[in-house]
C-alpha cells in the first residue's frame, strides 16, 4: 500500500464514521422529535447523512450538539416535507427549528447560544 492509499482510506473511513449514529443521535422521527425538542426546550435539527454542512455543524456544536434532537429526513417522509415546507420546495438541511422560528444552514454560534 502506497501513502496516498492509505491517506484515502483514512478520510474514506473518517467520512462514514461523521455521518453515522456514533456522531449524530439516534433519529425520533418528526413527530416524536417535535414532542422531545418541546418538551426539553431545545432545538429541532434536521439532517441526512453525508451531508457536509451537516457535519460542519456538529462537528462546531461539539458535546453540546447532543442536546439538541436531530431527525434525519431520509428516515421520515414528514420530517422531508416539513424541511421542504420552508424551503421553497427543496430539501435543504441543516434546518434547525427552535419554536416558531426557524433557519437553514444556521451559523453554529446562533444554535449554540440557544443550547447554552
């Protein structure tokens, strides 16, 4: 094996390892999420796996991302619709809903000083 292939095969394995359970929580579904980010006062954050900005953003929240409760749209078609239903159609994510406001691709010192 040359350096470069073991260099790819890190990030390969790096990758699959950022968009897996072990970094993002386990997925309610939209409307249990709702129910939990109600009642624990905490944002509502929507995701998919593979999604950079998504990592990005847990990545930058850091221990206190756990907090928040993420719902992966791939596993739930309302969580989908709900997502699309603010953006203009598409799917875009992250989408973080925190009671009635709500925002695409926030900052991550904007959703940190709600978790804070």
């Amino acid at each position: 094996m040359t350096v470069l292939s073991v260099l790819l095969l890190v990030v390969a394995v790096a990758l699959v390892l950022l968009s897996t359970p072990l970094v993002f929580p386990r997925s309610p579904g939209d409307a249990q999420g709702r129910v939990e980010a109600d009642a624990r006062g905490v944002p509502l954050i929507y995701w998919r796996p593979g999604c950079t900005f998504c990592i990005r953003l847990r990545l930058a929240l850091g221990r206190s991302g756990g907090q928040a409760v993420w719902v992966d749209v791939r596993r739930d078609p309302a969580a989908s619709a709900r997502v699309r239903s603010v953006n203009d159609g598409n799917e875009t994510v992250p989408t973080v809903f925190w009671g009635e406001e709500h925002r695409t691709n926030p900052p991550p010192s904007w959703v940190r000083s709600i978790l804070t």
